[in-house]
C-alpha cells in the first residue's frame, strides 16, 4: 500500500515520530429545540456539549447519535480534523399517523430555517465559514410520498421534508481548501437565527445536528 499524502496544512500539526491513521468520520453535534417561537437573533452553540452530558434527542445525556465530541469545543491532543463538507441536517421526530396531515407545518419551519438563519464556523477568533443555511445542504434524511384518509378529513397526500437531496453527493464541498481543525485549539460552531422561527403541532419541536464532514487524523494503534 503506497504511504499516505498528508496535507502540507494537516501535516504541520503532527507529532513526529508518530504514525497516524487516516478515518473519513465526521463529527457533529445537535441542538434540540422545543420553545417557541425561537426570537430573531437567537443564537445555538454546537460542539459546546460532549458526549455523556447535557441533553440529546431523547431528552436524555447525550450519546452517538447526538455527537461524538469527546471535549468540548476542541479535538483531543494529536487529533486534526480536515473539514471538507459542513451539513446542517433538520428533524422532525414526531411523525405519528394522525399527525400526518399537517406536514406541511414541517416545511414551513424547515423553511424558516433555512432561509432564516446563517451557520458560522470560528477557530479561536478567526472565522473560518460564514454563510446562510441554505448553502449547506444535509444530504440525508428520509424521503417518501404518503396517501391515505384520516376520519373526518379529506383525502391526504404529503411528503416527508429534508433539507436537500438525501444523498451523500448533496453537500457544500470546501475545495480546494477545507477547513483544519488543530489539536487542543477551540472551534466555535454558532447557528443564528436571523428571523423569529414560530413551530405549529405536529412541529411543535425539531433537533438541528450539524455535521462537519471529512478526515479525521488520529495516532494509529502500535
């Protein structure tokens, strides 16, 4: 197997005299929002919480499906992160039968979020990203059409909402440069909500994960 390329601005942050083990895992954190309305300005912090703390989507500590941050805000000693794809990926966890004629409350705040608010990524003081929501596509999530007849209503159709194509091509991708994240150093990861965002049953709570997709350099096993 030919030796791994390190980046010249990846290779910089390495011990040497180590060998490192290249992994393409992404990191990523969620918020869970459940007040409403979330006021014009409000700003979430993610990162800011590692795993085992605070509260995930089950309204309990959180676990990997929350995050895999071990510290919180920076990346363990001899750990460097190359970001090459950002992904805000939105959830709706409350998909019930009888809820499903009033999905389109889900596009409505998905919306509202997308075209409302704006992700900023910092390391230390300097910004690293700074864009509007919409830039940054999940590239997951499920997709499907539904139709079906609920008593006492009228005929349905409806479609699950995503925040763009759910496929893994369907993303932001930072060539040529992606973002490093050194070792030890803090990284601020802030979405802000530049419009009030106002959630309706059945979108009466969403979780936010943003994922900072890439390669994850990490001294190897002896």
């Amino acid at each position: 197997m030919a030796a791994y390329n390190f980046r010249k601005e990846v290779a910089r942050y390495l011990k040497e005299g180590t060998t490192y083990d290249p992994l393409r895992q992404p990191i990523y954190d969620v918020v869970r929002e459940a007040t409403s309305p979330i006021a014009a300005g409000t700003t979430r912090q993610f990162f800011a919480t590692p795993i085992g703390q605070g509260l995930g989507v089950n309204n309990a500590v959180k676990t990997l499906v929350d995050t895999n941050l071990r510290q919180a805000g920076q990346l363990p000693a001899d750990h460097v992160f190359e970001c090459w794809s950002p992904r805000i990926v939105v959830a709706f966890l409350d998909n019930a039968s009888a809820a499903v004629p009033a999905l389109n409350q889900q596009a409505e705040v998905l919306s509202d979020i997308l075209y409302g608010a704006s992700l900023s990524i910092r390391l230390v003081s300097q910004p690293k990203l700074e864009v509007p929501a919409f830039m940054l596509p999940g590239g997951v999530g499920i997709t499907g059409f539904l139709q079906g007849f609920q008593a006492a209503a009228a005929n349905f159709k409806q479609s699950f909402v995503t925040n763009g194509e759910p496929t893994q091509t369907a993303c932001f991708r930072l060539d040529p440069f992606p973002i490093i994240l050194p070792p030890q150093q803090t990284f601020t990861v802030e979405l802000t909500y530049q419009r009030a965002v106002t959630m309706v049953a059945p979108a009466a709570e969403f979780h936010v994960w943003v994922v900072l997709d890439g390669i994850l350099h990490r001294p190897a096993l002896p």
